[in-house]
C-alpha cells in the first residue's frame, strides 16, 4: 500500500495529534476516506492510531462498505 502523499509538515497537525488524551473512552473511527483511500493511507493515520495504542484508548474501526467481508478488511488494514 502506498501512502498517499502530502505536507506531512503541518505543525497544526502535529500539535492535533499530541493534543490526543488519554481522558478519552474511545474512538470509532471509520476506514473508508479516513484511515485509508482505496488502497493508500491518509497521511497521519498511521501516527493517530499508534498514539491510541500507546494510550491504550480503545477505537474499533467502522465501515458501511458491504462489498468486503470482515476478513478481506482485517487482510487489508494488515498489508498498509
């Protein structure tokens, strides 16, 4: 998977990301335009849920795509 490409220098960005608390309950996070587009990763997905674990905030992924089982997403979300 490529990620799709962009200015990853954004302090604005950097500064959403650390702002992330471990206050929080959860997250649900949707795949689809979110984590990913097609088969690319959206710039600064990778970080926020590296974050997450590190926290050990917990954030199920969603998705209203039907066309792919819960396996071929696992398989997906495995290979970016």
């Amino acid at each position: 998977m490529e990620l799709i490409t962009g200015d990853d220098s954004d302090p604005e960005m950097d500064g959403e990301l650390n702002s992330v608390s471990g206050n929080n309950r959860g997250y649900l996070i949707d795949m689809d335009g979110v984590i990913y587009r097609g088969s690319k990763l959206i710039p600064g997905s990778g970080l926020f849920i590296q974050i997450l674990l590190e926290k050990e905030i917990p954030f199920p992924f969603l998705t209203n795509n039907s066309q792919r089982s819960r396996r071929d997403v696992v398989l997906k979300l495995a290979h970016m």
